[in-house]
C-alpha cells in the first residue's frame, strides 16, 4: 500500500471553490489536485494500491480531509478541472466530525481533522515525511546482488507539505527522507516515489 498525504495550509475547506482560479482564490487547491492525479493516475489506468488524503485548512469552518481510494474510485478522469469538481462538491456540505470518515461517492470520502489525526489512523504502515534537507529516501549503499528486492509489501505513508513548512515533530514511527537536495514540486515528487517503488529501488527505512 502507498498513502500519499499532502497539506494544503491555505486550500479551502468549505464554500464555494472557484474552479477557474484554483491557484489564488481557492488557496492553491490547484497544487492538490495535481498531487492526487500523480498519485493515482497511470497512462491508462488507476493505481490499485494508492491512496491519497488532501488536508484542506484555508478554512473557512474547520480543517477538512478527503481520501481518494484507487482501488474503489470510479469515473475519475485525468483533467484537473474534473479533479477539482470532486473536491468542489465536497466542500459545500458541512465538515464531517474527526475520525468518522463519511462515504461520499465510490473510493471518495471525507471528515474532518489534521495531520495529527491522519498519523494516529496510520500508525501502522512506516511514514515518511520528504524532506529535501534530510537523508537520502533510497539506499546510497545498498550492494547489486542476485536476490530479488521486492517493495510489494511494504505499507508506507508518504507526507508532503505545501510551500510552508510542515511543523511536525519527528520520532517513533515517523522518519524524514529526501529524494535530492533541490526542493521540487509535490507532484513530481510522488512521481519520483512512485519510480523508486515501481523499479524495487532498495529504501533506506531505518
């Protein structure tokens, strides 16, 4: 399982979302939407075993999130205006309580609550907050050898932030990795992620 969790510290939570300008009006609901399609969109398909949770914290109201579920998720189109209605139609109805995730349409849900929150649900699977300051995500010194390196089972939680930093702390079940030095735009990083995973790159996890 991939989970891709990414902050979107001035997104919209509830309203009405101006979808011709999802840069400015709606609180940079436009980086979002590119980072769920990255993360769950192939040439020709859904990803079946990613899953994406947008935390939207613009307000106004309390802070929102919404899980996009590839294995479950219909009619989603690669166009970011269409993308971008999903969340629109969300938005306009009242938060969920934290910790209830309400079912909105086929692999689409909501509820409310922050980063904090989406870590407790998560607990389980290693998570992995990327970091362009921080150590290297794959193993620099990993050997070439014949056995097979498989990254099928791992259950992984990648977290991103917006351009603001994400004020976490780091300890127990929660590590810091980059994958390079220059600071890059989230969608092209979960495309990185996704090539390391895809390719059975060795991670440096410890």
């Amino acid at each position: 399982m991939r989970r891709f969790v990414i902050i979107g510290h001035r997104a919209m939570s509830q309203g009405k979302l101006p979808i011709s300008d999802l840069a400015s009006g709606a609180g940079r609901v436009d980086v979002l939407v590119r980072a769920i399609m990255s993360s769950l969109l192939t040439s020709h398909g859904i990803r079946q075993d990613t899953e994406v949770i947008i935390h939207l914290q613009g307000g106004p109201g309390p802070f929102r999130r919404i899980k996009f579920v590839g294995s479950e998720i219909r009619g989603m189109h690669a166009e970011e205006r269409s993308v971008a209605g999903l969340i629109a139609k969300i938005i306009k109805q009242p938060t969920p309580p934290i910790g209830i995730w309400r079912r909105v349409s086929e692999g689409l849900y909501e509820s409310g609550g922050d980063i904090k929150d989406t870590i407790r649900e998560h607990l389980e699977s290693k998570i992995v907050v990327l970091d362009a300051d921080q150590t290297s995500l794959w193993s620099l010194d990993a050997k070439i050898n014949n056995e097979e390196i498989s990254n099928d089972n791992l259950e992984l939680t990648f977290i991103l932030s917006d351009d603001k930093p994400l004020d976490l702390e780091i300890n127990g079940n929660i590590i810091a990795r980059s994958i390079g030095s220059q600071w890059l735009q989230g969608h092209i990083a979960i495309g990185i992620c996704h090539f390391l995973l895809d390719q059975n790159v060795p991670l440096n996890l410890n």
